[in-house]
C-alpha cells in the first residue's frame, strides 16, 4: 500500500509538471491489435478477448518478476507508468478549465462535449444540471475509479478497468468490441458500482451532509429499484445536491444556483476536496500499517 500511495502522489505531480505525456493515453495502439488493417474494419471479440487477457496476464507478470528487485524500485516505476496510462484519458481539470475559460457560447458549448468523452455519446446540453453530472460521471471514470482499483489490487487492477471501459464506451473502440459491447458496458457498471458509492459518501462529507443522504434517498424512492442494483444514476443526484449546496452556501448565496459556470466552477473544487480525502484515507492506512 505504501507503494500504491508513492506511485499515487507520483502520477498526480507529473500531470502538473508534465501535462504534455498526456498524449501516451490515446491508445491508438491497442486498437490498432483490435482490429488490425486486414480484418476489413471489422471487429472480432475472441481476438479482443484475447488480447485483453493477455495484457492483464502480462501486467500480472511483469509486477511479478519486478517485485522485490532494485529496493522495490523497478516495481514502483512500473505501477507508476501504468497508473499513469491508465488515468484520464483525458485530464478532467482541463476540460473544466476549456468550459470556464472558452471566450464565446460557441466555443463553451463545444468544450462541454469533451466532458462527455468517454462516458456517453449523447450531446450535454449547456445547463448546471447536465454539466455537474457529466463531470461527476467523468471523474468516476477517468479518476475515482481507477483509483480505486489500482489501490485496491494494483496495476492489473489499474489496467483492467480501463481496458473495460475502453471497450464499454469509447466510440473508437465499438469495432473492436464488437457484440461484446453491452457485457462491457454491464462490467463497467460492475467495476464503477463500489467506487460509485465511496465517492458518494465523500461528497456527503466534504459538501452538505444532510443535502446528499437526502438526495441519495429520494433518487432511490422514486426509482423503485432498491440500493443494490447497477443504476448508478444516484451519483449525478447527490452531486447536484452537494454542489448546490456548496454555491449556496458560498459568496453568491442562492442566486447563483443554477448557473453552469459558477456550479462547474464548484465542482472542480468539490471534486478536489474528494481526491485529497481519498489520498488521505490511504495514507492512514499505510501509516496506520507502519504503526503495527
């Protein structure tokens, strides 16, 4: 875990300090095996498979042979690369910042798209709902989940969850996915299920406590459905609900509820305070490991 947590704090500096090694997470490469030149465009989920196991195999492995050797040093160089591509693949603070920083509607309205990259290939509409959602589903996504998976298991846990969601929801890999597209879309949903409902209750904690276990609890009345299903709808709910109270209570009061810039504003911050509260449960665990 302490490893985890070094390479961790590792990949959050370099994106600051190296913001141009984001072009290595494009994975035109990958989809490039997927479905090489001479298989017509199409396709073929055995070879995807295939090729999926095989770089999870091979994750596994190349940790393996690692561990241990050069002080742990090589090990933690891996996971940090593989952290490192598995995050994003776009940076979720860049994509705010084009929305808040675009100098006309035009070009704001096209920079709220890129929100969407990865997670849905419907247009958002330009309003505070959609626009909170789309960033909460986004850092899910391309943050919280793999997070959660690489601390958990490691880098093969890194890896595999953006290889599912790659293949789930990325339109440059439908092809590739091919009729497996839906059983990656339900395995995302699995893999998101649990990250889901921690950063739901960190949002409880960093905004209005009362605010999100109350929007928890209407979402999930009005849908029917039970707390244990793969609806994962909840979270949008409760961002909403944290985010407005969070613009309420801040210098423009209640007015500025509603306005998308001042509550996409909010969510960066809010979404900051999540991460550092994250960062912070792991290194207690990894100190609270020392200490035993």
């Amino acid at each position: 875990m302490a490893k985890s947590l070094i390479a961790i704090l590792l990949v959050l500096l370099s994106m600051h300090a190296l913001p141009d090694l984001a072009r290595y997470r494009r994975f035109g490469w990958l989809r490039g095996w997927l479905t090489p030149a001479d298989s017509g465009g199409h396709g073929h989920a055995s070879r995807t498979l295939w090729i999926t196991g095989l770089l999870l195999v091979a994750t596994a492995l190349i940790q393996a042979a690692l561990h241990r050797h050069w002080f742990g040093f090589l090990e933690l160089a891996f996971m940090v690369v593989a952290l490192y591509l598995s995050w994003g693949p776009r940076d979720l603070d860049e994509d705010i910042d084009g929305v808040l920083k675009a100098p006309d509607s035009e070009r704001r309205r096209a920079a709220v798209q890129r929100l969407n990259d990865g997670i849905s290939e419907q247009v958002l509409p330009f309003n505070a709902a959609a626009v909170v959602e789309a960033s909460f589903a986004a850092a899910l996504s391309r943050r919280f989940g793999v997070l959660f998976w690489f601390s958990l298991i490691g880098p093969i846990g890194a890896v595999g969850y953006r290889l599912v969601h790659l293949l789930a929801r990325s339109p440059a890999f439908a092809e590739a996915a091919g009729d497996l597209r839906p059983t990656f879309e339900r395995t995302a949903r699995i893999l998101d299920w649990l990250p889901a409902h921690l950063l739901a209750w960190t949002l409880a904690l960093v905004t209005d406590f009362d605010a999100s276990v109350r929007a928890w609890r209407e979402y999930h009345a009005s849908h029917g459905q039970g707390y244990f299903t793969l609806d994962l709808g909840f979270l949008g709910a409760i961002a909403r609900a944290g985010v407005d109270a969070d613009v309420a209570a801040g210098d423009g009061g209640i007015e500025s509820i509603g306005d998308p810039l001042t509550e996409l504003a909010d969510t960066r911050v809010i979404l900051r305070r999540a991460l550092y509260a994250w960062i912070a449960v792991i290194a207690v665990i990894v100190i609270g490991g020392w200490a035993t």
